[in-house]
C-alpha cells in the first residue's frame, strides 16, 4: 500500500516577494463594491468637520469606509472593527494597511458623522440604487416599529409625576410663606402684588417667582431685625423657614420644572436617555404593564430597499407621518401604509403634496355591525340617512371635529324622527331617546375614495397587497440578522445614526448581490473586468 502524500506546509517560511494584499482579495468579493462605491461620494460635509492644523488624521473615507463594510459585516463595535484592520485581509485592503486604534474610529463615528452628513450618505447610496434601476422612487411603503433604546426600564419620569410633585412643592412652599407672614407680619413682602394664598394663585408660582420673593422676605428680616419690632425668637424662626424654602424646597421645584421642560408635550422620558419615551415594545403582550424606553422608528421602502427613515418619541404611528415625510430627499408618487396611518390629518397631508394615499382606515377590513352607523345608507340627493329599518335619519346639528395640529372641521349629527316603536330599538340604540350618527364628511369622502382605490384600480391594490412582504421583511432583516432590536447608543442623534448605518449597509449588501448576479457573466467574461464594472 502506498504512502500518503501531502502537500508542502512550512508556516513559517518566509517569501521572497510577499503577496499583496490585492492579489488575496478575490476580483469579485464584496470588499471591492463597498469601496467602488464609497469612492464616488462626495464626502464634503465630513470634510469641512475637520480643523486645519495639529498633526495629521486619518482620512475620513477610510474611516468611513470601515466604518460602513463593518456594518455590513455585521461587526458595530470599534474595539472589533480595530482589531479587524490588524487581522481581516479585507479590512486590512480597505484600510490601505492602517491602522487606526478604536478611538479614532469611534470619535469619527460620535464627532463627524452626525455633524458631517449621516443622512447625506444614506442620500448618496440610494441615488446609487436609481442609477442602476433598483428603484424609482415612485412608490413608498412606510411602517413603524419601536426600537429599545439604551436605558434602564426604572428611569422613568412620568409627567403625571412631575406635575404632582411640582404642585406639592409649591403647596409646601406657600404654607412656609404663611408661617413667615405669620412669624414676622411680611405679608407684602412675601406675596407683592398677588393675593392671598386662599385664592389659590400659589399654583401658578414657578422658581423664579419664589427667589424674587425669597429676596424680598430676606431684605424684609433684615430690616426688621435691624429695628426690632418683631421678637428675637420670631425672627430666627423666620429666618430658619426661609433657608428651608431656598436650600430644600426651591432645587426640588427647579428639578420638577427641568423634568417638565424636558418632557415638553411627551407623558415620559428616561433619565439615562433623555430622547427616549417609555412604551410598550412590538414583541410585548399587550397585557404586559411593564413599558420600555425606546424609540419609534418609522421606516419607508421600494423593493425592500430602505428609501427614508426617522427616529420620532410618540408610539403612535399617524402622529409621526407629517415629521417623517419632512425628512424624506424626494416626495413619492404613491405612498402605502396600514391602518395605522389612517387619518383625516394624514389624508389631507398627502392630498397637499399630490401623494397618491394608498392607506387603509381604521375598520377598513372589519364587516360592519347590523346596527353600526356604517349599516346606514345616506341618501343621494338628500342630506339625510336611512337606517337599516328604512326610517330617515334627519341632520340635528354640527360640532368641531378637532384634528391634527390643532385643524377643526364641522362632524355633522344625524337624529332619527322616531325611534319608539321600532323592532330592534334595543339593539341598535342604549338610550331612551331616538337614535343618532355622527359623520365627517371630509373623513368619509377620503374613505369612499379609499375604498374606491382598492377594489378598482391595480395598482393600489397590488402596493396593498405586497405590504407586508414589503416592509415587514426588512424590520426583519433589521431586528433579527441586524441585531437592531435595543439601540447601543444613547441620545436620538447618535440612535438614528446607528440606524442609519444599519440602512445603509442593508441597502449595499442587497444592491451588491443583485448588480452581482446581473452583470457578472456579461462583464466579467467578455470585457475583462470584475462583477462591479471595474478593472480586474
């Protein structure tokens, strides 16, 4: 039997000529197309972040490129993708054999990136995706999905909270003032010109009407210490609940009011990140009392390639559509969304832009009750309805409707002549009187419009039907393979950041596969170059 034969393995035998890194690197590896594309950005922004003079920097495509392949790679931490730039060939030919520490990579992601045009990056890649036709830009899928952010769940200030305690600050302040003017007689002194606490205006106090009194009342113990009309011991008592006020009670209402002010219109935010608003994440069951810091990511799409994404801090997803179409680079021809979006607000927002609404409303999908004002047919030619027992319902009176940011609009009532000797009274009405509907008829015509879009016309109806598979596949993508399900850094700016990286090492990983397959039997085989288009 014959021996085995092995090929030569000498590890440490050192080479004449060392190979390149170039010629390690296959001609058509995925290396190649991140740097293909990278180096036809206009990196102006990042650039301009830079100061002249000190010693020299790295240059912040190159950052900008590892910081984009790692992501790619599915690699975010800077300690890795340093170490990446010591031991992977392919960081190592992207980085032109330096190697920079996790600092440097870390402080151009914290410091140029999100002041040197994130978003202008993101821009960039997607016009990269309309040159080679993987998207138009004409149709938009857009969803929301929450997103954890970095805080702990028991750092919640609740603004119910903060409201209390300020009011409870300011009760305890007002007694202190009482038994100040009580002490020393300094009624003037302690209110000016507001009247007595009776009246209740002590709710109204914030903590600068408190150390303009607190001044008034120090200045007004001086001054009667200074001329004793009032006891020695009343005074010091005086004097002991005034320091109380300023050195106990005034910094609770000062951080009572800073929590209000951070907290503007939102009901709460965490005290690790600020930005984030507790609520209830996707995968919790709607049973689960618990809440989470965390951000609502809305997100749009073509071709499941992401065109548009914003971080926003309300969970509802009809609030954040305005905001978020504000951010986009381009207005879309049709725009898809569920249920969720389905608003007078909303409609009216897209009818403005002459986006084409291909958005369901609440109950869209839901057969109607036998007895629910959806069951009653409004007359043609007439102001009236008919009710499913076919007697009239007449117009009573109008309401403003309020809606949006701060828009009224008249909700018309409908009343029925008489309702005491009909059948199904129980069923259809609760109270004694004669049953009444309530429509808007500026809702109720975007409805019919809607409805009309997706039972007649083909495209709505092919955008409605592929919505799912459209948006819901990329938060896939994202929450699962992404690890994007808590964002690792704190601050809206920086979470968005993250997710804009994320987008765009999705959109370059998807378009790399496609312009591979597409071009590398034609390119490759009979023109001499790689899968890119580039010099083999």
């Amino acid at each position: 039997m014959a021996d085995p034969v092995f090929k030569p393995y000498a590890p440490t035998q050192a080479t004449f000529l060392p190979p390149s890194l170039d010629q390690l690197i296959g001609a058509d590896h995925q290396v190649r197309f991140i740097n293909h594309v990278i180096e036809q950005m206009d990196i102006t922004e990042i650039m301009e972040t830079y100061e002249g003079g000190g010693t020299s920097s790295y240059h912040p495509r190159m950052l900008l490129k590892i910081l984009i392949y790692g992501h790619v790679q599915r690699i975010y931490s800077c300690r890795r993708l340093a170490k990446a730039t010591r031991e992977n060939i392919g960081f190592m030919w992207l980085s032109g054999g330096q190697r920079p520490d996790f600092r440097t990579i870390n402080n151009f992601r914290k410091q140029r990136l999100p002041e040197g045009g994130g978003k202008a990056i993101f821009t960039q890649v997607m016009l990269v995706l309309v040159e080679h036709g993987l998207v138009d830009l004409t149709e938009y899928t857009v969803d929301g999905t929450t997103l954890e952010a970095n805080a702990s769940k028991h750092s919640a200030v609740w603004a119910k909270n903060a409201e209390r305690y300020r009011h409870k600050a300011v009760e305890r302040i007002a007694a202190l003032f009482d038994e100040i003017q009580r002490l020393a007689d300094l009624e003037d002194e302690q209110y000016g010109a507001r009247d007595l606490a009776e009246t209740g205006q002590e709710a109204d106090w914030d903590s600068a009407d408190i150390e303009a009194a607190a001044e008034r009342v120090s200045g007004a113990l001086r001054e009667q210490a200074s001329q004793q009309s009032v006891e020695e011991q009343s005074l010091s008592k005086a004097a002991t609940r005034l320091r109380w006020i300023t050195d106990r009670e005034l910094p609770k209402l000062k951080k009572y009011e800073r929590q209000q002010q951070t907290l503007a219109d939102r009901n709460s935010y965490s005290r690790t990140d600020p930005d984030a608003t507790f609520m209830r994440l996707k995968d919790q069951s709607p049973f689960d009392k618990v809440l989470s810091p965390a951000y609502n990511l809305q997100m749009g799409t073509q071709n499941q390639f992401i065109l548009g994404y914003s971080l926003h801090s309300n969970a509802a997803d009809k609030v954040n559509l305005r905001a978020h179409l504000g951010q986009l680079s381009f207005t879309p021809e049709w725009l898809c969304a569920d249920a969720g979006y389905g608003s007078l607000a909303n409609y009216e927002l897209l009818a403005q832009r002459d986006i084409e609404a291909v958005v369901k409303f609440p109950g869209y999908d839901r057969k109607p009750a036998p007895y629910s004002r959806d069951s009653f047919e409004r007359e043609a030619g007439t102001d009236t309805y008919r009710c499913p027992e076919g007697r009239t319902m007449r117009y009573k009176e109008s309401a403003p409707y309020e809606y949006g940011q701060g828009q009224t609009t008249p909700a018309r009532t409908y009343q029925c002549e008489d309702c005491r000797d009909c059948p199904v009274k129980a069923d259809c009405t609760y109270g004694n009187g004669n049953r009444t509907i309530t429509f808007n008829n500026a809702l109720e015509a975007f409805k019919r419009n809607i409805r009309h879009k997706l039972t007649r016309n083909s495209t709505p109806k092919a955008l409605m039907g592929g919505r799912g598979a459209e948006i819901e596949a990329v938060f896939g993508q994202l929450k699962h393979n992404d690890r994007m399900r808590r964002l690792p850094m704190r601050g809206k700016k920086m979470a968005e950041l993250e997710v804009g990286l994320k987008a765009i090492a999705h959109n370059l990983r998807k378009m790399e596969k496609i312009v591979k397959t597409r071009f590398v039997s034609a390119v490759k085989n009979r023109m001499g170059v790689n899968a890119y288009g580039m010099a083999a």
